[in-house]
C-alpha cells in the first residue's frame, strides 16, 4: 500500500517532450493567493499599527503625561516637528528637563494633559 505523498512528485511533473511547459501566467496565478495573504496578513495591519502610533504621538501636546521607550515618565514641554525632538518634563521638579526623540515616545497616557484636581 503506497504512503499518503506517493502521488506527490508527480504534482510538478512537466511535459517530457514538446509543446510549452506552462509559462509564467501560471505560475503567477498559483502564487497570486500567497502573495495576497502576506499582504493582508502582515504588511497591513503593521502599517495601520504604525498610523495609530504616528497619530498618538502627533497628538502629545504640551502637558501631556507619556512614557519613553526607556520607560521614562515625563511631561511633554515643547515639541519641535522640525527636529523631531519632545522636551520632557521629569518629575515634579520644573528643572529636570530632558531632550527626547519623537519616536522613543510610547504611549501617551493623558494627552490633555488636565490632572484631576480632588475636590476640597
């Protein structure tokens, strides 16, 4: 009794002799569904993480509270877009001030930057 893949060389066999052995069309049709799925697999939804990312860090404006890649906590100062650097805050001191790339911000944790004041 043959094994289950005893059939399985004869998949890519080709024609012995004469006449065209297929093409490229094909060849490009057999690949087409793996080609697609990589794509919807892997290259989007990494390039829809990347857009949510740009946008959070688009939207750290003055006082917002992030966290860096470091995993430094901090008040957002000034941006400069041009630069691509944040002015961090770190601390409550007003005099500890760090410069950071845009990119090593990680999250934003309170973009408003408004603190809820406990009431008297």
């Amino acid at each position: 009794m043959p094994g289950p893949f005893a059939a399985f060389p004869f998949l890519f066999a080709q024609k012995a002799a004469g006449g065209d052995a297929g093409g490229l069309m094909p060849t490009l049709i057999m690949f087409a569904p793996a080609i697609l799925l990589f794509y919807l697999m892997l290259i989007r939804p990494q390039q829809q993480q990347e857009k949510k990312r740009k946008q959070m860090i688009n939207t750290a404006a003055k006082n917002a509270r992030v966290v860096t890649a470091g995993g430094i906590y901090g008040t957002v100062v000034s941006s400069d877009p041009e630069a691509d650097t944040v002015l961090l805050r770190l601390g409550s001191d007003p005099g500890i001030k760090v410069e950071f790339s845009r990119a090593s911000i990680v999250r934003v944790l309170d973009p408003a930057g408004d603190k809820a004041k406990p009431e008297s």
